[in-house]
C-alpha cells in the first residue's frame, strides 16, 4: 500500500455526511414548494455538534477495476485533533494526525512520514481556502459529523427532484449542490464541482441508526471522488461503531528511522 492510497482514506472523510432532522416537508406524496431560506433554516435547525467522537468501521476503495478494504478507526476533539488509523488484515497500514494547522501522515508499510500545513489537503482536492487554517480543520470536522460546508449568505436555487429538495448555487468558480430529504430536510446528498479544474465530489449517505437515543446518523457513506490527479475514486465507509461526547486518549508519534517523503 502506498502513502497515497492511505492519503485516498483521509479524503474520503472530507465528504461524511449524516444526521437527519424530524419535520415534515411532504403532504399527500407530493412536496410543497419551498424557499431556500426556509429548507436552509430547517437544515441548520439539526446541526451536528460533538466535542468528541470515536469512529469504527471498514473502508472500501475502488479505482481503475480494483478494490481494496480496511478498517479505519477515528478518534477526534472539537477544535483540536482529528486523528486516524487504517488498519490491513489486523496490522496498522497508516495512521493520520491533523491538527488546526497542520496534518501528518505515516506510513508504516513504507517507513516513511509526511508533514505538511493542513492547506496540503485542501489544495490535493481542489477545494477553496478557508478563511484561516482553523476554518479549515472546522470545515474537515463538520463534515466528519456530518454538517454540510460551504453553505453560503444569500439566496439558492431551489429545485424539487422527488423525494428530494435540491439548493444549488455556484460560489467563485465552485458549483454546489445539496439535496435534502422531502420529508424530513435532512441531508441526504452533497456536491461540489469546479470545472475549470476538472475536479468533482459526491457523497449520499445510507444506514440510518439511532445514536444517543434521539439522533438518527449515517452508518453508510458512498463517495465518488474525480481529480486529474487522482483519477476517478469510489469509497464507501461502513461504520459499526459510533460513540459521541466520550473522551479518549490520542497518541500519534513518527519514528525516528521513518523517511519524510515532503
């Protein structure tokens, strides 16, 4: 397994997505038209909030006809730490450190470590600048509770695409969209596209279970991911356990044998 293929399951976090809200948008089978403020405040009514989460689960990836699956462990405090682990038949393959400003990846098959601003991720996918690198590690960690980003001030297009709402809206260059759940305005799906790059990701989410008794969250996470340098990339995440508000201990050190690869 090579750093980029462990770099492959960091950016499948970028893109989790998951909790569902309780309100009704449909009546009769058919949906009622909405304004984009109204389906945006009823979204933002049911944002995901976690000082601590711990993640298990299994990874799949996909690309140029060939799968390979692991098991990723995350372990993450609110604005502070995201820290995870791929493990392979049992043996840790790579484990990932991001900071507020910074993110560190070592690869243990290879002996070999990488250390770079946490920009290095933003800019390996495309994606706009933050306002700092704080808003970025936020944006990264919303995402992994499962919050959308990039929700911008103003007005959205708003289409009805059954059983859905679609918000779509383009942002300096960046096209995004959001589907929401007709029933419920959970978040169901989400993408970003920047053309001139040739750069796009999609995620929807499946598996919806209880957590902490009142909480529905996306045990089930399909992405498909396209870059120049990447190719096409599918991912799926399969979570068997979640726990929230748990503190727990994070430890990540490099060896001093490892070889910095940047």
């Amino acid at each position: 397994m090579r750093i980029r293929l462990v770099l492959y399951f960091l950016f499948g976090l970028f893109f989790i997505v998951g909790c569902k809200s309780k309100q009704g948008g449909q009546e009769g089978g058919k949906l009622k038209k909405r304004s984009s403020k109204y389906l945006l405040e009823n979204l933002d009514k049911y944002n995901f909030d976690a000082e601590w989460m711990n993640i298990k689960g299994g990874i799949k990836l996909k690309q140029n006809g060939s799968t390979t699956s692991a098991s990723v462990y995350l372990r993450m405090r609110k604005d502070s730490v995201i820290w995870g682990a791929v493990k392979k038949i049992g043996f840790e393959a790579g484990r990932v450190l991001i900071t507020t400003d910074s993110v560190f990846l070592v690869n243990r098959l290879n002996k070999t470590y990488l250390a770079e601003p946490i920009s290095y991720i933003r800019n390996m996918m495309g994606m706009p600048q933050g306002d700092s690198p704080l808003s970025d590690f936020r944006n990264l960690y919303d995402l992994l509770l499962g919050n959308p980003i990039y929700l911008s001030e103003g007005k959205y297009d708003v289409d009805i695409i059954p059983p859905h709402y679609q918000l779509s809206k383009n942002m300096d260059g960046l096209d995004t969209r959001y589907w929401l759940n007709g029933q419920d305005f959970s978040l169901h799906k989400m993408e970003f596209e920047q053309k001139a790059h040739q750069r796009k990701a999609s995620c929807q989410q499946e598996g919806y279970k209880n957590l902490d008794n009142d909480l529905l969250f996306s045990y089930i996470r399909n992405l498909d991911l396209y870059s120049p340098e990447t190719g096409a990339l599918g991912i799926q995440l399969n979570f068997s356990k979640v726990t929230r508000n748990k503190p727990t201990s994070i430890r990540f050190e490099i060896p001093s044998s490892y070889k910095k690869t940047r």
